[in-house]
C-alpha cells in the first residue's frame, strides 16, 4: 500500500520533459524511483547520456556507490578516485 507519493515534472531545453515519480510505502525505509522521459533527440549524431543523480546527507558511504547501465550489471565506483 503507498503511503505518499510525489511527482515531479522537469521541462528539459530543446521541449523533452522528463516525470520523476518517488513513493514511500508503509513500514517500509525503501524509497521507490520511477523516471520517465520524452524522446532524447539525437539529431546532431552526438551520443547522449541520462542520468539520474540523487544525494542524501543521512547516508555515509565512505564516497562508495554503485552504477547500474541499463540493468546490465552493478559497478561499485568510488568518489573521485584517481588511479595512479
């Protein structure tokens, strides 16, 4: 059962728009993400990257965090770390 949900719609440059849909259900910490956009235009044959970019100042993951690509596979990544 969903307990609260929010909804927010970002109107992109170029006319795409893009819905953020977030739902906190009832004795649950999880917090479900939907995102939807338009149509990425891609008329310039540039390559184009989404991304969705959340922060939280309660959470202290020692700059450790995880990337998905299209349910591919998890990367663990670590904040601006620089190889040498």
């Amino acid at each position: 059962m969903t307990v609260s949900q929010i909804k927010l719609l970002f109107e992109c440059l170029g006319g795409s728009n893009a819905i953020v849909k977030g739902k906190l259900y009832f004795d649950d910490p999880v917090i479900e993400w939907e995102v939807t956009t338009d149509a990425i235009w891609v008329g310039d044959d540039q390559g184009k990257d989404l991304t969705i970019n959340f922060a939280s100042k309660e959470i202290n993951n020692k700059g450790v965090f995880y990337t998905d690509a299209n349910g591919l596979e998890m990367q663990q990544r670590v904040l601006s770390f620089q190889q040498g």
